[in-house]
C-alpha cells in the first residue's frame, strides 16, 4: 500500500536543531496519496516547524523529505504544494483580490477567473473592494486558504486552518477540505480541536517536544488550546 509511488509525502531521519537546541527529532511520516493526516500537540511542540522544513521553508540539519518521489531542496518551494501557515503575508492595503492576483503572478498558471472562483468557493466576495486591513479575523483566514488551494495544489498542508473562524466558517472550511480530499488532495493540517481532526483525518500523529508518533486516542486533554 505505501509503495514508493503512492506516497505522497515520505521522511525518513528527520531532524531540525537550532543553537544546539533540536526542535525535530529523527522524525520518520509516510502519507499515502489523497489521505488526511492531522497532527496534533500543544504549543511549541515543532507541529509548524515540520510543516515548514516540508514546504522547503526552513533547511533540515538532517533527514530526507521527498514529496511525489521528488526530494525537497531548501530555498526552493516545491511544486504542488499549498501552504497556511500563521503568517499568511498578506498585504494590508490591497483587496483580497488584489493579493491573489499578486501572489498568482509568480507563476502564472491560472487565470483571473480561477482567482475569483476560489474566492468564492472560501466565502468571500470577488468584488469586494475592501483592503484586508479591514478583514475580520475570520475572512483574512478565509483569505489564508485561498491563497492554499488556488493553484490546485496535489499536496495542501494547514496549520491551524479553523483559527478566527465563526461555526458556520469552521463547517464551510471542513466541507472544503472534504471535496478537496475527494479530488485526491493529500492533506496535512493540524489543529487544535479534536472534532476537526476525528471528523477530518485519516490517520492522526502526536507531536511532543519535537518527536512524532501515532495516535489512537484522541480527546480534548491531549490539545491545548491556541491563546488567541
């Protein structure tokens, strides 16, 4: 089943050490394709370090990532890949769809019809004209995962994607990841609610002070929620 070409994501010996401080842990994950692996663990527990050395964001000081059988080299953002992460980067004086539009223009793969139509798919107006300097919460993160799935991503990784949203945003966002999961996306997200994760993943993993391991149990003790 886990053969080298159902994998979508493969470590092997992973490890992330900062001023003699190791955040990551000889960390070995294999995800088959079109499966949702959720991550769970509190605070501080290396969850969005791992995401970023697999984003090719942060260099690892050893191990192998591969992604599709592609290994991952730092300083260069793999293909196929969309990413949230806390920081969505975006700018605060241009509208929703002015940001898409910019950060679509690096590549230049999808047109402004696609851009608007994601919009539309995570709740938000194409039309609106406002800068995102006056988002709520909730439509910036609304905004945080277009800029994920846009461009079609084969492998999405959210960190946190429910953080700022209301009930009906946290149901919209779940119904997305699903019709996502059904067009054979691989899906790495962790979270802090265990609802997301039961109803969500496929197989689930716990982060503890930078070691990774399966987990079987899930309940609301073993998360601590965000401060925010």
């Amino acid at each position: 089943m886990n053969g080298h070409n159902d994998s979508a994501v493969k470590i092997v010996n992973l490890s992330k050490e900062i001023k003699g401080h190791k955040i990551l842990k000889d960390i070995h994950l294999e995800i088959s394709r079109g499966k949702i692996c959720g991550i769970v663990g509190r605070n501080g527990s290396g969850k969005t370090m791992l995401f970023k050395v697999i984003a090719g964001l942060i260099r690892p000081t050893s191990g192998i990532i591969e992604i599709f059988g592609n290994p991952i080299t730092s300083g260069k953002f793999p293909k196929n890949i969309g990413l949230l992460l806390d920081k969505n980067g975006l700018l605060p004086h241009y509208s929703g769809l002015e940001n898409l539009k910019l950060l679509a223009s690096i590549n230049n793969i999808i047109s402004l019809e696609e851009i608007k139509k994601t919009l539309e798919i995570v709740g938000l107006d194409p039309e609106d004209k406002r800068p995102t300097k006056y988002y709520s919460l909730g439509m910036k993160q609304r905004l945080g995962i277009a800029q994920a799935i846009m461009e079609k991503p084969s492998l999405l990784i959210l960190d946190e994607p429910m953080n700022g949203l209301d009930e009906d945003g946290v149901a919209d966002i779940r119904n997305l990841i699903k019709n996502l999961k059904r067009q054979n996306v691989t899906i790495l997200l962790s979270s802090h609610n265990s609802e997301d994760i039961n109803l969500l993943c496929d197989e689930v993993y716990k982060m503890d002070k930078g070691c990774l391991s399966a987990f079987n149990n899930l309940n609301e003790n073993n998360l601590q929620k965000s401060p925010k």
